[in-house]
C-alpha cells in the first residue's frame, strides 16, 4: 500500500502502539531533521521496532540487544547502525539472561519477570539461561563515540526500565525524547520513574498503552 500525498509520514508503522509515526511528528515539530537514538531492548531491525521506520526515512542510530540470536538480522538489515550486543544495567558486568525462545521479545534478565510472564502464559516456559556482558548507559554511549545522549532513548529493558531511568543524571545532556514502560500507574499518576524524569526536565507527552513518550520540558511551547 502506497501512503497518499497527504500522509506526511507515511502509511505503516513498525512500533507496536504507533509510537514511530509520533516520534516523527514531535521531531518535526521541533526541528530535528536528521534523528539520532539509542534504543536498548531493540529486539529485531523491523518486528516491533520503535526505530525500522526511521531508519527506513534516512535516520541512524544505536541497537542494543542482548539476545545474540537476533544480532545477525540487525546486521543484514541496518547496516548503517551502530549495533552492540550487550545487556543494559546499572553496574557493568555480567548477568544471567532468561530465554524464553530463541527470538523472543519477552526475554529478560530479570528472573521474576520471566517467571511471571511464564505463570500467566503456560503455552512458555524458560528454555535457556546464558551469560551476557552487561554495561551501564553511559558505557554504551562511550563505546559507540558519544559524549552524549541522541536525540532519542528507547528503552524496553523487561523488567528493569524503571531501575535504568532511575540511575540516570539527564539533565545537563539527555535526549531530546524517551520512550519507556510505565505501568506502574495506569490513570497516569505518580511513579517513581515518572517523578524522577520530572525532576530531569522532562513532562510526560504521549501514552501508547503501556509506553509513555516523555519530551524535555523547553519544547513543550512548539508542542501545546
């Protein structure tokens, strides 16, 4: 299917809620014409991915994905990226990585959030347990040649999103956007990762179902 003139961003999405096609509008908006991201959790260069469509568009960026089964499509199919195959955390090392399949989005290195997803979905179960390097934000931005963050952070960690948020000192060099899981408050009130990017300098924008969108607060005059 071909977008009409009119579709500005075109007709498909790769994201899982749409989050893609919003990204472009609030970049647009505030004038960033060539995206930059770091997007932890990538799991695949198209399948549920926040970033296949802007690297689709022109833009590139950093993938970070654990699972090394899914390394060799990110390969093929975004060589223009920065790809590492690393786990994130809040202390480098080395963590126990629990895969539920071999190419599953639902893979974690927390155990409870395997274990959980597992209980409720009795069709999976854990397959495997393997070692993976594990590195802290900033470590992946100086491994990659940033002294910064990009433009976009993405983050689907599985379970320890929130303990990544809340290690994090934004407010001199963060990214302009971040998508993250929260579902800690469903009727969008307080959490803890959402009172810690407030006191960053970031206001919560858009929600597409469990992910919110959360903007630096000197663009929401170009976005309300």
């Amino acid at each position: 299917m071909n977008p009409h003139p009119d579709q500005i961003y075109g007709c498909h999405t790769y994201s899982q809620h749409g989050e893609d096609i919003v990204f472009l509008n609030i970049f647009r908006l505030i004038g960033v014409k060539k995206i930059s991201w770091l997007d932890i959790g990538a799991h695949h260069p198209f399948n549920i991915s926040n970033t296949a469509l802007l690297y689709e568009l022109g833009h590139r960026g950093i993938n970070v994905e654990a699972n090394p089964n899914l390394i060799p499509a990110f390969t093929e199919h975004r060589p223009e990226d920065q790809t590492l195959q690393v786990g994130v955390s809040t202390e480098p090392g080395t963590m126990n990585f629990y895969l539920i399949d071999k190419y599953s989005g639902r893979n974690s290195f927390d155990k409870h959030t395997a274990v959980e997803f597992c209980r409720a979905h009795p069709d999976f179960k854990i397959t495997e347990i393997i070692k993976v390097p594990v590195l802290t934000v900033r470590e992946v931005l100086q491994k990659c040649g940033r002294d910064t963050f990009p433009d976009l952070f993405s983050l689907d960690a599985e379970g320890l999103d929130e303990k990544i948020i809340l290690s994090l000192d934004l407010k001199a060099d963060g990214p302009k956007v971040i998508c993250v899981e929260d579902n800690y408050r469903p009727d969008n009130s307080s959490s803890p990762l959402r009172d810690h990017l407030a006191a960053q300098g970031y206001f919560p924008y858009y929600r597409a179902s469990v992910n919110i969108l959360f903007v630096r607060n000197e663009y929401k005059p170009l976005l309300t």
